[in-house]
C-alpha cells in the first residue's frame, strides 16, 4: 500500500491527459466543421 499514492497519481494524470486530449480535438473539429458548407456535410 505504500506505492498507492503513486498508482493513483498515475491514473489521475492519465485520465486528466485523456480529456484534454478529448475536449481539444472536439473543439477543433467543431472549428473546422463551421467552415464546410451544407451540402458538404454528408455525416448529418
């Protein structure tokens, strides 16, 4: 149990790392998507 603190730590970085990576591909993603025009979005 002493190595506890660490195996969490690890965890929270990793999932931390994970949703920034998330959030920013959504928010570019959402940036490029405004500049498709209409009838080029074939994914609605």
């Amino acid at each position: 149990m002493k190595d506890a603190g660490f195996i969490f730590g690890s965890y929270i970085v990793t999932l931390g790392a994970i949703l920034i990576f998330a959030v920013s591909t959504l928010r570019s993603a959402q940036k490029s998507s405004q500049s498709v025009t209409d009838k080029d979005k074939t994914w609605l």
